[in-house]
C-alpha cells in the first residue's frame, strides 16, 4: 500500500464516528421537512457551521445507505435554480416515511 493510501485509509477510519453522528444530524434535518424535502444549498443552511463539502458528504452517504433520495423534484425556491430537492425515507422495502409533497406544499414552505 502506498503512503497516499494508507494515508487516506487512516483519515477514513479516524472520521468515521463524527461522520456517523453528521450523518444522523442529516437525516433529522430532512426529516424535520417531510412534506417538502430540502435541496443540498438549503441543509447546507440549516446547518450554520458545517462546511457545504462535508452536508453533500454525508448526504450521499445516506443516499447510498437507502435512507435518503430525490424528491424526483428539482427546483430551489431560494436560488431560482434548479437543484435536487432529497427526502427521507423508510428503510429499504418499508417505503416513504412521509407521502410525496405537492407543488402547493413546496410553495407553503
């Protein structure tokens, strides 16, 4: 193993309990907006101290874990941009953990 490697292998390890407790700080975050879910930009400001490259981290990580996707919506009020908006979800074969937000629930928000 090269010395990048090992390096990287040791900065995993070492991060691995901190990035448990973010990714549960996520996932109550998004749970916190069941009916309307949250784009990357708007966790990244609920979460004031976190760095924008460690909230999309840990939220691909709880993408990859089945407890998190795409809302199947894309469009950030707050920007006027398109972004994907991502939802909490039961875990796997259990289904949504909230029904589907509606544009009018995206727009009471």
């Amino acid at each position: 193993m090269s010395t990048s490697e090992q390096t990287r292998n040791e900065s995993y390890w070492a991060i691995q309990p901190k990035a448990g407790t973010d990714r549960y700080v996520v996932l109550r975050m998004l749970k916190n907006y069941p009916r309307t879910g949250l784009a990357d930009f708007e966790l990244f400001m609920c979460l004031p101290g976190w760095p924008m490259a460690s909230v999309v981290a840990r939220r691909n990580e709880l993408v990859k874990h089945n407890v998190v996707r795409s809302s199947g919506r894309r469009w950030n009020e707050r920007t006027k941009r398109f972004a994907t908006v991502w939802v909490a979800v039961k875990p796997e074969g259990q289904g949504e953990l909230f029904p589907p937000a509606t544009q009018a629930d995206r727009s009471e928000g």
